[in-house]
C-alpha cells in the first residue's frame, strides 16, 4: 500500500478528534472518505498531512514512517493536500499560484507542469493572468486541485472539493476526479456528497464521531441502506 494509517488517533485538548482510526490507500486507488459533519474527515487528513500531531498510531508512506512528520517535509516526499475552503492566494495571479504550488519540485521542471495544469484545466488556462480573487467559486477550486497538482504528487488528498458550489460545478469537480483516477493518479477525496464520491471512488471509509464505522467498494457501500443516515449527514 502507498499510504498506510494504523491506529490512528488525534486530539484537541482532551478531547478525541479521531480515535484508533486505521485506512489504507493502494497506488492508482480513489479512496472516498465520508461521514458527517464533525465525523473528523478534516481532522484525518490534517494529521496525515502533518498539519495536526497525532497523540497515538502511525503513519507510513511508501513504505516510511512519516509520522508527524512536518507538512513542507509531507510535500516534498510526495503527498499533497487540497485543503478545505482551498485557501488560494487570491491577490496573485493564477499562474503565480501555480508556480507556488511548484516549489518543491525541480526548477527545469516547471514549465512542463505548467503546461501540463493548462491543459487539464481549460478555464484557468483563459485567466493564466487574472488575480486569483476574481475567480468563482468553481474555478477557484480547480486552481486549489492545479496548484497541489503542481507539486506532482504520489498521493493527493482532497477535503471536500465540492462544497459550495453550485450543481453544475459540483458535476465539473466529479469529471475532474474521474480525469484524474484515469490518468491513474491517487487520490484520497473527502466528500459530504457521499452518494457521487461512491460512484467515482474504488474504495471508501466511512467517518462517524472520529471512529471509522464501514469500508468497502463504492458499490458495497452504496447498497447498505444502515449508512443512509451517516451518508445524508447532518450536524453531529
Ligand atoms: N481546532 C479545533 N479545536 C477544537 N476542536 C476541533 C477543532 N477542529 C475540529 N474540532 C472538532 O473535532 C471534531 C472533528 O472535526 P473535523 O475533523 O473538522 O470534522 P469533519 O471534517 O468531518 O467535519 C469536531 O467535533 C470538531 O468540532
Ligand atoms: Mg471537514
């Protein structure tokens, strides 16, 4: 497995966030992660990412220990995050996103990812000078999967790249995930709109109050009718 969580638990305060949580993700999976509001899908993919310690558990990734290891370090190693609310630079242009989001990859490579983001995203490619504040919210959040995708990541995870965008844009990010586990990416998705994300993911886990509660195929998932609450969410 690329990207190995065993046992897994994270707090704030005294309080548990993620309790003994354990998941796995193969090369070239779509990994769904979902679960309601407060389940602690943030929180994982924080902790997996480096942004949040860990108080138990293990993270490894290609085969390393990584645990709590810092985010720029995660980067570099190959694992990217497309954060919630997508946290863009929005006084800088697209292109000065993207390039940002290059860093940690080598100077001569650039270019040919910059190209290569142009493509896969035609409508960022119409506003490569446009300050990234003047996007909408769909667009904006193509930027935010572009810009970790210039990292040229091992792994990407993505925590709700759906949200708040109107139906037609939710179809757009969805198509883009399908592209992506095409070009036999990996990915890590978590998703309130369980119902599409189990239609595109291989492999999904189920998030509820910190504790994974069910994992299995999308189409496994999808037919067990217990889940149907925890799917359609709410406030914890
Ligand atoms: N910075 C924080 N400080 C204290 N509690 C937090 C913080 N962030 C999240 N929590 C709590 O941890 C739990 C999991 O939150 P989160 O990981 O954001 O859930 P999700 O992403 O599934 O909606 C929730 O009960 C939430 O209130
Ligand atoms: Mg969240």
């Amino acid at each position: 497995m690329l990207l190995e969580v065993n046992g897994l638990t994270t707090k704030y305060g005294s309080i548990s966030a993620l309790r003994d949580v354990s998941l796995s993700v193969g090369a070239g999976e779509v990994v769904g992660l979902i679960g309601p509001n407060g389940a602690g899908k943030t929180t994982l993919l924080g902790s997996i990412a480096g942004l949040l310690s860990p108080s138990d558990g293990s993270v490894e990734f290609e085969g390393n220990s990584v645990t709590g290891h810092a985010p720029d370090k995660m980067l570099k190693a190959g694992l990217a995050l497309v954060p919630e609310h997508r946290r863009i630079f929005v006084d800088l242009t697209v292109a000065e996103n993207l390039r940002i989001g290059g860093v940690t990859v080598p100077k001569s490579d650039r270019a040919g990812l910059l190209d290569e983001m142009a493509e896969l995203f035609p409508v960022l490619r119409d506003k490569w000078d446009t300050p990234a504040g003047f996007l909408s919210g769909g667009e904006a959040q193509q930027l935010a999967i572009a810009r970790a995708l210039m990292s040229r990541p091992t792994l990407l995870m993505m925590d709700e790249p759906s949200l708040g965008l109107a139906p037609v844009l939710v179809d757009v990010v969805f198509d883009l995930i399908e592209h992506l586990r095409d070009q036999g990416r990996t990915l890590l998705v978590v998703e309130q709109n369980a119902t599409r994300m189990l239609e595109v993911a291989d492999r999904a886990y189920v998030l509820r109050s910190g504790s994974v509660v069910a994992e299995g195929s999308g189409a496994d998932l999808r037919s067990r009718s217990d889940l149907f609450d925890t799917f359609v969410g709410g406030a914890e």
